[in-house]
C-alpha cells in the first residue's frame, strides 16, 4: 500500500474523533473519491469529508474492505 492511501487511512480513522462538518451528497461520492485517491484535495479537506459516517463507510468499504493491512511495529523491526 502505498504512503498516500495509508494516509487516508489514518485520515478516514481520525475522522471518527469529529462531529460531522460536512455531509456529502451521493452525486458527489466518485468525483470526490477519485479527487482524493489522486491527491488533488488536501488532506483538511478530507477529514471534513470523512466526518461524513455515511460517505467515509462507502469509501472505506470501496478502497479499503478488500485489502490486507500489514501493520509493522518499531519492536518488530
């Protein structure tokens, strides 16, 4: 995985500490989507966005559900 989509990775997890600032509408899911995994919004912007339960489930379930997430600790190295 790459740096930028670990990122939002912590980005979509932080979000959850937030209310919501922002509700996304439905039309604006894949532009947005393909916005963020292009590294055209900055990263502000999509902690706004991810503040969003309904829109942050959708992206995570599309980018992320699938993909194993291999977590390395300082300890293991």
């Amino acid at each position: 995985m790459s740096n930028h989509l670990r990122n939002i990775r912590a980005l979509i997890e932080s979000a959850k500490e937030f209310e919501v600032s922002r509700k996304v509408d439905t039309y604006e899911y894949e532009s947005l989507e393909k916005m963020i995994l292009e590294d055209q919004i900055r990263y502000s912007e999509v902690i706004e966005l991810f503040t969003d339960v309904v829109y942050r489930e959708w992206f995570y379930n599309r980018n992320f559900a699938d993909k194993e997430m291999v977590i390395t600790k300082f300890s293991d190295i």
